[in-house]
C-alpha cells in the first residue's frame, strides 16, 4: 500500500475564496497560496499534476518553489500562453 494523499485545488474566486483585488490574485500570486497550503498541512515537499488551464498555475509554483516539488511536473493537456495576460492555447492534439 502507497502512503500517500491526494489534495487538490481550485484557482481564484471558487469555493470559499476570500475576497482579494484583482491584481492580488495572478497566476504568479497562487505560487505564495500552494505554499501556505503546504505549510499548514505539514508537508516540506509534493508533486504536482494540473490538467488544462490549471499549468500555468502548477508552473508559477514550480518555478517559485522547485525546492518544495518531488518529482517531475506532470502536465496533462496544458493551455499555454505567452506570458500572464495572454490568451492561452490548448496543447491537445486531434486526430
């Protein structure tokens, strides 16, 4: 048996959310919130797996805190964009 949890999570403005201005609440600020996460669950260290329009965000967190990511950062089916404001592009293939 693999001792092991799964904790996930949603981006800005669902669930129970606190009220936060606009600009307090990127793709570069949900790093900072990941990692208070981790520190009130105890946990030094996590993988990551997002799906969609949720890699952007796993990335901002990889990119701030790499030293708190075991493993590799898995991507399934990623939008990505040029930088924060942009508009995102699916990676999905079609055949």
């Amino acid at each position: 048996m693999i001792n092991a949890s799964i904790n996930t999570s949603f981006s800005w403005g669902l669930g129970r959310t606190e009220p936060r201005h606009k600009t307090a609440k990127g793709i570069m600020q949900w790093a900072d919130v990941v990692d208070e996460v981790l520190d009130l669950l105890n946990l030094e260290k996590c993988s990551v797996m997002a799906h969609s329009a949720g890699a952007p965000y796993a990335l901002s967190f990889a990119n701030k805190f790499s030293h708190r990511i075991c493993g590799d950062v898995c991507l399934l089916a990623p939008w990505i964009g040029g930088s924060e404001g942009s508009e995102f592009v699916s990676l999905c293939f079609y055949s």
